[in-house]
C-alpha cells in the first residue's frame, strides 16, 4: 500500500467527517513532527491504539474489501477484570461506495454500531458457535430501542442517526448503500489484536511503500517510529 494512497484516503475521511458534522480530536491531524513534540501524549495515543488505520481486508482491494477507522477513544481492556476505570472505547468508520467489511464477529465485546451520516448503511448477520461455525438461527438485535429479528445472514438497514447493537457471537458485515457513510463504533473495551475474528481470516497487511513523505502517522507506524514502548 503506498504512502501517498493512505494520506489520500484521511484526507477523504477528514473531509467527510466536516460534511457530516463530526468533529475528530485535534490529533487525527497530526504530523510526525508533532508526535515527537508531544512524546508523552504520543506514547498515550500509541500504547492506547489511538488514531488512524487504514484497513485492507485483501491486498490492493481496497476499493471493495476496505474501511478508514479512526479510533477516538480506548481503555485498557485488562481493567475488565476488575470492573473500574475506561471500559468503553469509540471508532469512527469511513465506508465508500462498492467497499464492504467482511463478516467478523467477537467474543468479548459488545458494540453499537451507528449510521453518523451519509448513505445508508447496511448490516449483515449471522450466529456463530464458540468454534465460528454458523448456526441456522434467527439473529435478534436491539435497533435503538427496538428490537428486530432476521433470518441468518438478514440485513438490518440503518438510517443516518440509527444504531444497532451487536453482542458477542454474532458475526456481521457491513457496507455502505446508495454512496458513503460515516460509522461509528461504541463498545466495550476490547484488544483488537485478541477479539476479531474474520470469517475467512483476511490477509497479512501488505507493507506499507513510502513513496512521499508521511503526512498523518497510522497505527502501523507508531513502532517504528519509537512512539511505543520496547
């Protein structure tokens, strides 16, 4: 994925956000340099998972198989155990036109999913086991404060200002219809690393090609630019 592509689609993102109304925190604007100005508040942002990703679900397809994710806020999720502190975190979620994020589900966390703006946005659903198998049974949900039920693999279709929520063990997909849309995701706090699972696994992230200077540093880059902790 080149440098150069990943800095356009924040630049979309950002612009999209303004149409809709939804102002991101003053760091999703900032550069390198103001990382390395501001070491502690970095380190907060990297250690935290804070910021942006720009998410490929399958090499070069980004256009059909991707999602911008800005993440605004995340606990830390090894306070679950003890039931105090930020247990709750925010993304915010940028899906063009003909992009679709595949079927995923979670095991640990609960989330609402919210249509910020934009084009409808559309949610596919089905149980699974506690092995990822599919289960042939009909899929409840709450749609802001009504409950819905479908059929496995049903949609629920959300109108800018709708919200749905999807517990553990429902695995879902979601684009886009009819244009772009801004999403939101608020949730439980969750290690991103331990509680997704896609159904199929999707490929390693292709490296990142520098082929321009770096304007907005990604979650891919925290480490290596010494933002994290060894």
């Amino acid at each position: 994925m080149l440098r150069s592509f990943i800095d356009r689609r924040i630049d979309a993102m950002l612009e999209f956000c303004e149409r809709c109304g939804f102002k991101l925190p003053p760091f999703a604007l900032w550069s390198g340099e103001n990382f390395r100005a501001a070491p502690d508040s970095a380190r907060r942002i990297a250690e935290s998972g804070l910021g942006w990703n720009i998410v490929e679900f399958r090499r070069g397809a980004f256009a059909t198989e991707g999602l911008s994710v800005f993440t605004l806020r995340m606990g830390d999720w090894r306070a679950l155990k003890s039931g105090s502190g930020r247990l709750y975190s925010e993304k915010a979620l940028f899906a063009e036109h003909g992009q679709r994020t595949p079927h995923h589900y979670h095991i640990v966390k609960t989330e609402d999913i919210l249509n910020r703006g934009g084009a409808r946005f559309v949610v596919e659903l089905f149980k699974v086991d506690r092995a990822g198998r599919r289960l042939d049974e009909r899929v409840r949900v709450l749609k802001d404060a009504t409950m819905v039920e479908v059929r496995p693999g049903g949609r629920v279709i959300l109108e800018p200002g709708e919200s749905l929520v999807l517990e553990p063990y429902v695995a879902h997909a979601f684009w886009a219809e009819g244009g772009a849309a801004l999403a939101g995701e608020v949730s439980l706090v969750n290690d991103d690393a331990t509680d997704n699972y896609f159904l199929p696994p999707p490929e390693p992230p292709a490296p990142i090609e520098e082929d321009a200077p770096m304007r907005y540093p990604t979650v891919r880059d925290y480490a290596q630019l010494g933002f994290l902790r060894a």
